[in-house]
C-alpha cells in the first residue's frame, strides 16, 4: 500500500497484524518512563472511547501485538453506533517462558519442544538475557544446572543463591525489605520438592480442563518424571527448580508492573485526559498487566471522571487489593483500597478455577518469609484475584459470566465475574490462565463501559 492509500488509523499506528484501527502502542520501560512519541501517537487518536490493555507476561512486542489484535478483533461489532473506539495496546518490559502454551494462539515451532525437559531452551534463553540484562555470566550457570541436573545439595544451594540474586532479593529479610517469600528464603531443596508437587498437580489440573497433562520428561517435570519429584531423590528436583526460575521472573515482573502502572501509564493518562477532556478510557489488563491498569489508579485524581471501566482478566495480584480492611489483619487494608472509587464505572474482575497459575503458583510466590504454616501450606490470604475474584469488599456482586452477559454489571464498584465457562483450556503448568481471547469477554468490556448497542 502506498502512504496516500493509508486510512487514517494505519498513520495513527496500525501495524502489521492488527485488524482495528486506529490502533497505537504506549512503550513504557521497566522504571515507567514511557516512549514519548507513542504517547503523542495516543492523543492524537480520534475516538470517543478507547481501549487501553496491558499484557501480563509475555516473550517480546510480536507477541503482545498479536494478543492485541486476536482480543481487540470482535469490538466493531459490538459497540453501539455512537462509540467511535481507539485501541490502545501497552508494551512494557516482561517475559514468557516458551513451555507456557496460550491456546490457538503460538506458531508451530514457537514453543519449546518436548525434549527440553528441566533445561532452558534457546528462545527462554534469549528471553531471560533481555529480562535481566548484563548477567549474562549468572544465567549461563544456571542453564548448566538445569541441563546436568546433578544430584548434589550444594548445586542446589548455588542454584537458589542465583536465583535469588537474579530476583533481587536476600536469604534474609533486612529493614528495608521485610518481606521477601518464602520461596527465596526457606530450604531450597524443600521449596523445589513442593514446586515439583505443585506441577505434579498443574498437569492433573490441566488434564481436566481441556488440556493434556504433561507427560513425564516433560517441560517442568524433570526427565526423570514426577515419581522422584514427590520421592525425594534429588535429580528428580530440577523440574520444580526450573520453576523456582520461573516465580523468579514473576517476582521481578509483579514488582515492575505495579512501577509502570503508577509511574507510568496512570500519569500518561492524566495527562491524555488533560489534553483530551472528552476521550472516555477503558482499562483492560492480563495477568500482570492487570495490575498495571489497577495501579494505574493511584495516579488519577479524586474526582476524576476519564476511567468508565477497568476489566482484570486472570489477574495476577491479590484477591484483597481493593479491600478496605484485612480480614486476617483488620488495622490494614490492601494496597489499593478504595480505589474502585475513582472509576467512574465498574472494576470487573474476570476469573477461573482452571487457571493453575494463580491457583496453584500465585500464593506459592505471595508467600511472605517467616510464616509458621511452611510454603505447601498456604491459606486464602495469598489468592490471586484472577482465581477467585475480588474478596473483602462489602457489597462487592459475584456473577456468572452468563448472567453478566445477559443481564449486565453493576454500574459502579466491584463485581466479580466467574469466567471458567470460556476460560478453560491450556496445559501445563499454567494451565488457562493465557486463554482469555474469547469474544465473551469483549463483550463483559462493552458492558462494563455501557458501549453496547
């Protein structure tokens, strides 16, 4: 197509792969300090509504433009005649590992293969070194390890001590961090021994909802299988250590994405709302990028009326964030208490017991050190909100994706929305938790943004 043949979303930042327009992208690096060219490429969009998603974990800018365009695709018709929509897609640093399916949606030959086993297959490789770039040296040895699997204690402890160090955390807590999880601090030899129980039950798990078991060798399991996993002997532990890897990246990706919502993206807004009075926003996050667009709120002023929507799909963050009191430590509240508040419009949160990651995952990674109940004994304080929806807000609805869909969300506040119906399919170890590409849930947005015809 020549440049006089572009429409007027192509110049506004369609690239290739997207079917809606106009399209553009908001860049933020991992301190939220945004790409100021994308973000004029944003005000000058010409639109009533627009649709700002952030993706959770993912591998590289392909992939979340592709997830873009599969989730944004039936919107057109959708939304009523009066909404003239802009889509926005967020970009920001995280990661994916290549043995995390994401139903109908990887290329043939974009996974990892079976064969890997407990090691790092080149395209985790090269993610991990873009992740933490400029320890090159740390990632090659932990690579070693996972490729030899020895049976020695000490190869574990020098495994966990990298993997710690990789995070960004210390074997002890200090003042300025009291907190560091359980997985970071307590014995490293019995934190892979329940990683590798945890993916034991990741792969039964994703048996049953529509998604094969792994088998054993497989990715995360260990060649050995989980039989030595559950045993004791220590070869059999590398897969629950590459897992330890994994929550790594978690740990580093939850702490960034709460960064680059508050620092960034919810001072972007501020700022495209000034510029743009009339523009009505709709937030949209995955996974992490959930909590992108949830802290994104502690940037917009009391009183504010841009944000109608925010919608959480598999949100990877606490079930307690926007409760105003801890029902296990009522002098508290959760880290964004009350902000619902300052959507003029609903905070939906869509979620699924088939999603392995934040049932099963999630409160392994939450855990706080130090707790008496050790890192297999986790209790509710540790659910994710994109497993069991929002908890500890009085009033706050729970619905079945049907009865959404059919009779609507509540106009403001917190509502809850059961979405195992759609959000099934996916196998180890993350189970559904990336099957979000539904029009079902476009449309829960359209209704939480009264968009619809």
């Amino acid at each position: 197509m020549t440049a006089a043949g572009l429409t007027a979303g192509s110049r506004l930042g369609v690239t290739a792969g997207i079917g809606v327009g106009p399209y553009a992208e908001l860049t933020f690096d991992s301190e939220g300090d945004v790409d100021r060219a994308t973000q004029g490429t944003v005000a000058r969009m010409e639109a009533t509504d627009v649709l700002v998603f952030a993706h959770g974990w993912n591998s590289d800018r392909s992939t979340a433009t592709r997830l873009y365009d599969r989730f944004f695709a039936p919107f057109p018709g959708l939304v009523g005649s009066g909404v003239r929509l802009g889509y926005v897609g967020v970009v920001w640093p995280s990661m994916r590992f290549s043995d995390e399916p994401i139903p109908d949606f990887d290329a043939p030959g974009a996974l990892a293969e079976p064969g890997f086993g407990t090691a790092l297959d080149p395209v985790t490789r090269r993610a991990l070194a873009e992740f933490w770039p400029g320890r090159q040296a740390e990632l090659d040895r932990v690579a070693e390890l996972l490729e030899e699997r020895p049976e020695s204690t000490a190869a574990f402890i020098e495994f966990g001590a990298l993997v710690r160090e990789l995070a960004g955390v210390d074997a002890v807590p200090t003042a300025a961090a009291p907190a560091v999880p359980a997985l970071f601090t307590d014995d490293v030899l019995e934190v892979c021994r329940a990683l590798s129980l945890a993916l034991v039950s990741a792969g039964a798990a994703a048996g049953g909802a529509e998604g094969p078991a792994p088998a054993a060798g497989g990715p995360g399991l260990g060649a050995d299988g989980p039989a030595f996993a559950v045993g004791g002997a220590l070869r059999g532990l590398w897969g629950g250590a590459k897992e330890l890897l994994r929550q790594a990246t978690y740990y580093k990706m939850k702490k960034r994405a709460g960064v680059v919502g508050e620092r960034g993206l919810g001072p972007v807004l501020a700022q495209l709302a000034g510029e743009r009075p009339a523009l009505r926003f709709h937030l949209i996050g995955h996974s992490f990028g959930a909590r992108v667009v949830s802290f994104a709120l502690r940037a917009v002023p009391d009183g504010a009326r841009y944000v109608k929507s925010v919608t959480l799909l598999q949100g990877a963050f606490s079930h307690y964030a926007f409760a105003d009191r801890l029902p296990h430590d009522r002098s508290n509240g959760g880290a964004l208490r009350g902000l619902q508040r300052r959507v003029d419009g609903p905070v939906v949160a869509c979620h699924s017991p088939h999603d392995s990651a934040l049932g099963l995952f999630y409160p392994l990674a939450s855990r706080m050190a130090g707790d008496s109940a050790g890192v297999l004994g986790f209790d509710e304080r540790w659910g994710a909100i994109g497993h069991d929806g929002v908890q500890a807000v009085p009033g706050a609805p729970r619905l079945s994706l049907d009865t959404a869909l059919r009779e609507g969300v509540p106009a403001a506040g917190c509502v809850s929305v059961d979405a195992g119906s759609v959000v099934r399919r996916g196998g180890a170890p993350s189970g559904a938790h990336s099957d979000i590409c539904h029009e079902e849930l476009a449309r829960v947005v359209v209704a939480a943004g009264r968009m619809g015809r």
